[in-house]
C-alpha cells in the first residue's frame, strides 16, 4: 500500500525523510521494508499510551480505584446542586491561591 501510494502521488522514496507510524507489528514491518529501518519512527503518543495501558493493568486495585473515580464523577456529573457547590468550592479556593502568589 505504502508503494501504490507514493505511485499514485508520484512521489519516489528518497523523498521520504521518515515513516512515523503506531507499534503494530505488521504497519512497523510495512514501513522498515518499503523505506527502511532508518527512516521508521514510532510514534511517541502511541508509545507512552501503551506504555499507561500497560500499568495500569499491571497494577493491582487501579481498576477498583478507576471505577471508584469514574462513580464520584457521575454522581457530581448528574447533581445540579452537587455541581454548584464544588464549582464554589474550586472558585473560593483559586481566589485563596491567588492571594497567596499576589505580591503586596
């Protein structure tokens, strides 16, 4: 595919600088055969995304402590009146973080 492409937009290889593409084995494969392993690069979002997925998998009682967040959100999420008084809470609390960085 990454042949017919080039083909198609006429464009030749050696204008190819680099090839960043996600980890998958076969679009990895892909790109280091058709412009070599020089010019592939993996892409660094999807690196530190796996990376994150990977811990938190690995890592007991996250997936308890996820759904627990998840379960505080929706609830102050679905409460009119909840809502309101973290929104007061968050403004009260930036005016007194304020004060303390405002020079006198």
């Amino acid at each position: 595919m990454f042949e017919n492409c080039l083909s198609e937009w006429n464009i030749s290889k050696n204008q190819i600088i680099a090839v960043v593409t996600d980890n998958g084995s076969n679009i990895k494969k892909a790109a280091q055969v058709t412009f070599s392993v020089e010019k592939y690069i993996p892409c660094i979002a999807h690196t530190i995304n796996l990376i994150a997925e990977k811990s938190i998998s690995d890592t007991n009682n996250l997936s308890y402590l996820l759904q627990k967040v998840r379960s505080i959100v929706k609830f102050i999420k679905n409460s009119t009146i909840v809502s309101d008084e973290l929104r007061k809470c968050q403004t009260n609390e930036g005016k007194k973080i304020f004060k303390l960085f405002t020079i006198t």
